[in-house]
C-alpha cells in the first residue's frame, strides 16, 4: 500500500487517514457500541491504514487503543486536548499535561505520535505558543509525545488566520487544516508554508454536508453567488456540480472531492470518518485514486476558487 512522508517527521503515513471524530464517531455517535467501532478500525487496518486521528472529546480514544494495541508499533496516533473550560477560561498547563495521561491511559500506550491543540482560532494561539506549548516540549522530552500539532477551527477561521502565523512560529510539525473544493483557499493560504517549513498536514472537511446533501449544497452555492464569491453566470445554480457528475471519468461526488484534496501539494493525509465498513472501503479507494481529470480540476478552481467564506459543512 502507498505511503507519503509525514512532512519531515520522519513518519510514513498512508494517505488515507482514519478520522475518528466528526458526525459519525466511528458509529458511536449514531447509536452504535463499541463493536461497530472496533469493526471500522479493523477494517482500516486490513486496507493498509496506519495513520489514526482522535481526541478525547470524541469518546473514542479507548476504543481506538483497545483495538491497535497487538500492533501499536506499527500505527500512528494523533490525539488532540482541550485547552479552556466549560466557562471558556484558559486551564493551567498542568491540566493538558493531565489531558495527556489520561489519553495516554484510555489507549493503554506510552506515547502518541502527534499531540495537538484542538481547535484553536486566532485570538487564542499566542497563548498556546506562551504558555503551553513549553510545557508540552518536557512531556516530547519524556518521550510521551513525539510531536506536536495544532488544528484549527475551520468553520470559524474559513481563511486559515490562525495558521498562517502558527505554521512559521516553528512550535508545530503536523497541523489540521480544513479543505475542499468548495473553499480551497489552503492550497494558497496554508500550503505552501507548510512546505516551505516541512510541516505536515491532515486535511479535515474534505467531505462534509454540503459535499453529501444535496439540499446543502444547493444553499452553500446560493449562499456564494450571493456573497459574489461565486458567479451564478458560470454555473448551474439548480445543479452546481453537473459537470463533475457527468463526466465518465468520475464515480461521484464524494470520490472527486477525497480525489481533488489528495493530490495537492502540501497534503499528507486526508481523513476520512465513518461508521460503516463498506463506506470506509469506499473512501479509502477513492483517496488512492488518481488526481482528477485535468478539466474537471480547472473547472473546480474556476467556480469555487475565490470561495473565503464557508467550510462545507
């Protein structure tokens, strides 16, 4: 199965990411036990995946441990930590340290591979890089923590603010970075300081509603002719995405947009979340499919290219 560096981590990763967040929580969040949860993970494993994303606000740290452990050498996990309370004041860093621990022990491991900051917006990541990001540095020291990262909050900061200025303060090796095509402005806004700096990235959001409802794209894409970031003279308002459903070359919307995300420069991983085994096989084949027929990629970037606004979501 392929595999892509890690930005300069020195990790191999394959490019499709297992997302163990987002709507679906591995099937928890829909109802589903911990079996339907640790029946996606195998099956993850079984198409060659090896890279892991979860946090503790998911609730699924302990599954994810439980079920990786007879082969925990050969994963990489990235968990995140909340850095402020229920009242949204900032907490001690001794309490991310205590963050850390308890992941550590939910996925009965010594160490994760990438600890992050979770959902960070631009107000708050001066603080981070004062206050906690040292603190951090002795537990990478300890060994606990491999590397460091930071995610952003893509629905609050669709411009990538936060990290434009996180990315070249050097304190971060892998960030999380929502893109897509209906809003690709990383491919400007964040990439190439990423590549300048050698950092990784996991791209979240590659598909989201507006990407898989019909009737929420239908409002994102009035939403952008109306904001003017969208020409309504260059697209179909009544089905926006008919030249990309049409083409012989494309199995469906889904599949394009884990295939647009994929192939541009600067992306390592592109995760992908799901409850559903057979869904998952899907994903994962179409983030190994090849780029997108150059004419559907140029028209892509055409319609959407100015987009700042919306996260797809």
């Amino acid at each position: 199965m392929e595999q892509v560096a890690l930005g300069t981590t020195g990790l191999m990763v394959n490019p499709a990411g297992l997302g163990c967040g987002g709507y679906s929580r591995l099937g928890m969040r829909d109802g589903g036990d911990a079996s339907v949860a640790e029946g996606v993970i195998r099956k993850a494993l079984d198409l060659g995946v090896n890279f892991f994303d979860t946090a503790r606000a998911y609730g699924t740290e302990e599954v994810l441990g439980k079920t990786v452990q007879s082969c925990r050498d050969e994963v990489i996990i990235s968990t995140k930590t909340m850095f402020q309370d229920r009242e949204g004041n900032y907490m001690p860093a001794e309490r991310l340290v205590a963050s850390l621990e308890r992941s550590l022990e939910r996925m009965q491991t010594d160490r994760v591979e990438v600890f992050s900051f979770h959902g960070v917006t631009p107000e708050h990541l001066q603080h981070c890089l004062e206050v906690y990001v040292p603190v951090l540095q002795k537990e990478i020291e300890k060994g606990k923590i491999r590397h460091l990262g930071i995610t952003e909050s893509f629905m609050h900061d669709p411009t990538h603010e936060m990290l434009k200025t996180a990315i070249p303060s050097g304190a971060f090796d892998v960030v999380m970075v929502g893109f897509n095509f209906l809003n690709p402005c990383a491919r400007d806004e964040v990439f190439p300081l990423c590549i300048k700096h050698g950092v990784a990235t996991q791209i979240m959001h590659a598909v989201r509603r507006a990407l898989s409802n019909e009737e929420v794209l239908l409002e994102t894409v009035q939403q952008l002719i109306k904001s003017g970031e969208v020409s309504a003279s260059g697209i179909n308002a009544d089905d926006p995405l008919d030249f990309l459903k049409s083409h012989r070359d494309i199995a469906s919307v889904t599949q394009a947009a884990y295939r647009f995300c994929r192939h541009e420069p600067g992306v390592s991983v592109v995760l992908n979340g799901t409850g559903s085994q057979d869904h998952l096989v899907q994903n994962v084949a179409a983030i190994h499919e090849a780029g997108l027929p150059g004419d559907i990629q140029d028209r892509l970037l055409n319609v959407f290219g100015r987009v700042r606004s919306v996260s797809g979501d």
